[in-house]
C-alpha cells in the first residue's frame, strides 16, 4: 500500500505541472501566459537593439569613444552590457530577465531624466519605458492569475 501510494501521489504531482501549450481542466488555452511570452521576446528584441546601438558607440561611434566624457562613457558601456544581458533574459523568458529588464529600463528612465540628451528621444523613450514595463506588470498579473484560475 505505501509503494502505491507514493506512486499515486507522484502520477498527481506531475499532472499539476504547468505548461504552455497545454489546455486547463476547462479546456482553455493558456492566452495571457503565450501573450506574456510573445511579449518578453518582443522586448528582447527592442533591447537587443538598443544595446547594439550602445555597442556601436563603442567600437564604430561619430566622435571616438576616449573622447567622451568619463561619466557618458561609463553610462554608455553599462547599458551595452545591461542591455544585452536583459534582452537574452527576455527573449529566453526567464524570471531573472524580467528583473534585469525592469532593472535596465529603471536605469534608462533615470538617465533620461538626469542627462536628458543622452538618449535620443528624451521624453518619448521614457514615456515607452513606462508604458512597457506597466504592460509587462499587467501582463504578468492576468498570467498568474490565469495559471491559479
């Protein structure tokens, strides 16, 4: 009796595995996990870019890198690393993504404000960072819900 019931409680744990794709016991598709999905990786794309932009600086800039003052350099090569770092996380859909991400666009918004020409675009950038990471919030709440539901 104690071996069928181990194995019994092991058959119920791996049935509450949560995978996506897979339909719930009311046969519906799990829409706000693939929609939060779909969004990461097209965040991690728009990341992937804006620090190849910070890479570019780098290596091929208008005016020489050593040129730069110390202060836009070191932000400059921050968000090439960071941004890079958050755009695989994204992409990959990882936990840790989303916290380097919004960790990044935190770091983004703050230098808008403090060196306003920093960032081409200024305000419009920081108004799209906002915009994103409340979308990432909603999205990521309706999906746990959806995953307790």
């Amino acid at each position: 009796m104690i071996r069928r019931r181990s194995a019994e409680a092991e058959a119920a744990a791996s049935s509450e595995t949560i995978r996506l794709g897979q339909e719930h016991a009311h046969d519906e598709p799990q829409r706000w996990g693939l929609t939060l999905i779909l969004f990461m990786r097209l965040v991690g794309v728009l990341w992937m870019f804006q620090g190849l932009i910070h890479w570019r600086t780098i290596l091929a800039g208008d005016v020489a890198f050593d040129a730069l003052p110390t202060s836009i350099m070191g932000a400059v090569i921050f968000f090439a690393v960071i941004d890079l770092l958050a755009a695989v996380g994204m992409w990959l859909a990882t936990p840790w993504g989303g916290v380097l991400w919004i960790l990044a666009a935190i770091a983004h918004a703050l230098i808008t404000i403090a060196l306003p020409d920093f960032v081409a675009g200024g305000r419009v950038v920081l108004a799209v960072d906002v915009a994103l990471v409340v979308a990432y919030f909603v999205i990521s709440w309706y999906a746990a819900q959806e995953r307790n539901y």
